[in-house]
C-alpha cells in the first residue's frame, strides 16, 4: 500500500498474531499452509469490512491502521467471531489475540514510524488467544463514542516489555467474545508472579489482624474520610510486614493476613505494628487492633491468578484473633513453644490463662505479647 493511501493524524493501530503458531505448524506439518491461507482470508475480510487499512503482514501476525478507533474495535470483534465459526483442520482451534493503540504516528514513504507502533505491539503481545485488549486513548475514544453492544473492562496498569510508561489496559467485551482469561503477560504480573513465588513453605506462622472500633470508626467518619484513614492504615502495617519479613496475603478493608518463615518474626512484628499505629498520624482516631498469631503447618495452593494457603493453621489464626481483646496480641500455643527470650528482644509473652476457642479441638492456653517496657509498668 503506498504512503498517500494510509490514514494520517490520530491513527488506530491494530495488532494481531496467532496463540501457539509454532506448536499448530508441528502438529499439522504441511497442513499448516491452507489453515494460514484461511486466517489471512479472514482477518482481511474484517479488516476490508471496516475500513482499515493493511499496512504489513509477516507470517500469520497483521499491522492494520484505522482512521476511527470504533471501526478497529469493530474489526476486532468480527476477526474473533470469524475465526471461532471457522471449521479447521483437525479439529484445532486457531485462536488470535489483537492489541489496539490510538496516537499520532510519524509517516515516510517507507511507512509508519513512532513510539505509537510499538506500544500497540506490546498490547497484543500480553494478551491470549480470543482477547482484544485497548489502550487507554483507544479506550477513551471508544467510550465516547458509545459504541452499541461493546463494554470495556479494566484491567489495571502495566508495564510492557521496553516501554517506560505503564499502560492502562483495557478488554473489550462483546456478545460471541470470551470473557475469562487468565492473567496478562505483562512486566507487572511477572513481577507479581515471582513475589507469589516468595511464600514460605512448611510450618508457617500467621498473623492476623482486626479492627474493634472499625463500625465506630466508618459512622464518626462517613464514607469520605474513610479513604485516607485506610490508606494510613494500609501504608503502616504493609511497611511493618516488610520490615519483619512477612508477606502480606490479604488486605481488606480493617483485616490483613500476614505470613511468616519465623515465628519470632511474627510477634516482634505484632508489637511493632502496635507501636507504628501509635506514632503515627491520622485523619481521626488511630485504629484499635485485635491481633492473632499461630503456627502450623499449612498447604500451599496456587492457581493462576493468586497463591496462598489452606488448613487449619490459618483458620486458627483468625480464631485467635478473634479470641483477643481490644488492644491485646494474642499469641497461640503452637507459637509460644517455638519462641525463646532471645529470638524476640524487647518482647516478653505472658499467660492469658486458658480458654476455649473455635477451630481448636480442646482448651489451649493463648499467651499476650507486650513490649517489655509495657510490661515491667
């Protein structure tokens, strides 16, 4: 296509490729020619019906222009429905994921150039199989536009390979689309990835928190001052994990799930937590915690969108929890036996007598970690 043909200005770039290319081309060996004849006839068709303009094509991956973002969109969505009805050889599946990207690219005689082309390339490089996913200026013109039948979900900001600038990604969601994926390849769920890929194995001691006063503190503060009494609240304890060595598994709204490879770890790290929320500022009343700490042994399991744990351990961590008084850390058992003066400076453990609690098959004695300086007053 020669340079005067292609669209100028604001241009919508769409990117595709085939999911799995390599493995298909092994599997069907010299059928692979046909089935890539009839991809190319299809995301031509979608590309011709909504005026894009094919600007290169190299093996079963395209690089098409829009003068209108809705029309790429468009074209998308009629690329995915062609290749889901089409019959293919074998009874394989040819799945293809496209990345879109609105800008203001530079234009030669040789053709497009500019950071835009790569950004959209990276779009559809984190994406799966029957996924479209959008950028955030193609996402606003979509919207603006109210495009029938067409929703967006918003899947967060990512940082793609090479590109400085984290992106707001978005995934069209249309009648005759999939929906569920699992998450994107992106420099950012790598990284969250290999964070998960962190967690302690084995016996591990878990430490629980509540808030007593939390309904108190939602009607003194109405719904707008919530917001920066827990992002304080959020930004103490998760510095507090961190300086202890604990991985924070849940956090969500008043409660918080922290794990740790040290059970000493755990309860200096309670007695920290205390002090931090005392020093610190806040836009009300600082909160009040219950704090429960447990070891057992506990089961990892992932899938592949989060990590954690199941078993008893952590379900009798949040009974203990439950178990403390306001203001009070109580320490369970199973945690006090492993723990000697030496492992927790500054913190003494003294008995809270025994009691009943749910999720322990018997009476168990829970122990209250104090800073030692609390507990010689």
């Amino acid at each position: 296509m020669g340079r005067r043909e292609l669209p100028t200005g604001t241009v919508t770039f769409l990117f595709t490729d085939v999911e799995g290319s390599t493995r298909l081309l092994k599997r069907l060996g010299p059928a692979y020619g046909p089935l890539l004849a009839r991809h190319h006839e299809l995301v031509r068709d979608a590309i011709s019906d909504h005026g894009g303009h094919e600007v290169d094509t190299q093996g079963e991956a395209f690089f098409v222009a829009f003068p209108r973002a809705k029309d790429a969109v468009a074209s998308a969505i009629t690329m995915q429905h062609n290749h889901a009805g089409a019959a293919w050889p074998e009874g394989v599946q040819v799945r293809v994921r496209i990345g879109i990207h609105t800008a203001e690219p530079g234009l030669t005689e040789s053709g497009y150039f500019g950071m835009g082309l790569h950004r959209a390339a990276r779009l559809c490089a984190v994406g799966h199989g029957g996924q479209v996913l959008l950028s955030r200026s193609t996402a606003g013109l979509v919207d603006e536009d109210e495009t029938p039948d067409v929703s967006l979900r918003d899947l967060g900001e990512h940082l793609l390979k090479d590109l400085e600038r984290p992106e707001r990604i978005y995934q069209v969601v249309a009648l005759g689309l999939e929906e569920r994926f699992p998450p994107l390849a992106s420099v950012t769920e790598l990284a969250r990835k290999a964070e998960l890929a962190e967690l302690p194995t084995g016996t591990v001691t878990f430490l629980v928190t509540d808030v007593a006063d939390y309904t108190e503190t939602v009607r003194t503060l109405g719904v707008s001052g919530m917001g920066p009494w827990l992002d304080r609240y959020d930004e103490v304890l998760l510095a507090t994990a961190e300086e202890h060595r604990g991985k924070v598994l849940e956090l969500v709204g008043d409660s918080a799930v922290i794990v740790f490879a040290r059970p000493a770890d755990a309860v200096v790290a309670g007695v920290g937590l205390v002090r931090a929320i005392e020093a610190a500022d806040w836009p009300d009343r600082p909160p009040e915690l219950q704090i429960g700490i447990h070891t057992g042994e506990a089961e990892q399991w992932r899938s592949r969108t989060r990590a954690g744990y199941v078993g008893a351990a952590v379900l009798r961590a949040v009974a203990v929890c439950g178990a403390a008084a306001p203001g009070q850390i109580a320490v369970s058992p199973a945690t006090e036996a492993l723990l000697d003066a030496s492992s927790t400076p500054g913190v003494a453990l003294r008995s809270l007598g025994e009691r009943a609690i749910r999720q322990f098959e018997r009476p168990v004695e829970l122990y209250e970690a104090v800073a030692e300086v609390t507990l010689a007053s």
